[in-house]
C-alpha cells in the first residue's frame, strides 16, 4: 500500500519499508511528524504496546502501482485516516484491507 501527503506544494509518496514522517494530529489540531511503520489490521492493534489512537493526515493512498492518478483514492477533506501509535511511530489501521476514515 502506498499513501501520499502532502508538503507545501508537492506529495510525498510514502510506502511501508519507507520509514518516512507522517503526520498525527494533536489535540490543538496541530500536526506532529512521526516515523510511518507501515499497515496493520485492527484485530492486531491489541497486541502492540500501549497503542493510542490518532489521526493521521493523509491526502490519498492506493493499493496499486500509484502511476495513474485514477489509482489513487483521495480522503475527503476534512477526515483522516485511523491510526495506531506507539513509542516507536504511527501505523495505518485497517479493516478487511481498507483504511478506516475518522
């Protein structure tokens, strides 16, 4: 899976062996970059170390090659994606494969 975000005028492309910054929303609605572990899937999120949920600022993501823009899904405007962080970074939860809009 590949997500993209957005930083000033361009998107960065972010695949899980990336270990890029993504960004997690804190509570002032600021953003705080944090290293990108990759995807894990919501039933496995118990298992990990103290996990919180948070929000992270994706712009689009695609789970195919990302060379056409009809690949890429984007988030609406306003949502984020689901995730799951802990001491070490942030991961993408998803459910049945797909990531979770919050």
């Amino acid at each position: 899976m590949k997500i993209r975000r957005k930083w000033n005028y361009k998107y960065i492309v972010i695949e899980d062996s990336s270990l890029e910054n993504l960004g997690v929303m804190t509570d002032d609605g600021s953003y705080q970059y944090i290293m990108y572990l990759g995807c894990i899937d919501l039933k496995k999120v118990k298992f990990l170390p103290n996990p919180l949920k948070v929000k992270l600022e994706v712009h689009e993501y695609t789970f195919k090659s990302g060379i056409t823009l009809d690949d890429w899904k984007r988030v609406e405007y306003g949502k984020h994606l689901l995730g799951a962080y802990i001491y070490t970074g942030v991961f993408l939860v998803l459910s049945d494969g797909k990531p979770i809009e919050v």
